[in-house]
C-alpha cells in the first residue's frame, strides 16, 4: 500500500512539473510573437465562419 501511494506521489509530482514547464515556455512563445498570434487566430475564425456558411447552403 505504501509503495502505491509514493508511486502516485511521484507521478502527480511529475504532472505538476511538467505542466510548469508547459505553461512557462507557452507564455514566453505567446509574448514574443502577439502580433502573429492575433492575426493566425483572426484567419482561423474568419476560415471556421466559412465553413458553417458552406454547410448551412449545403443544408438549405
């Protein structure tokens, strides 16, 4: 029993870490690069509105 609770200890342990490190290097890619963000996103959106107009004709 106490071998599977240090287990799980560990292993929530190097969840955390790991997502530390996830988010640290997303926030630093993030504030280098705002401005090509904003605008990939802006083309997403407009492409995903596209879609769903293509479907709704499809459907009439």
């Amino acid at each position: 029993m106490a071998n599977s609770a240090m287990s799980t200890v560990k292993n929530v342990a190097l969840g955390v870490v790991a997502g530390m490190a996830a988010g640290y290097i997303g926030t630093k890619m993030i504030s280098a690069n705002k401005k090509t963000i904003k605008k990939k996103a802006n083309r997403a959106l407009r492409e995903v509105g596209s879609m769903i107009d293509t479907a709704s004709y499809m459907f009439k």
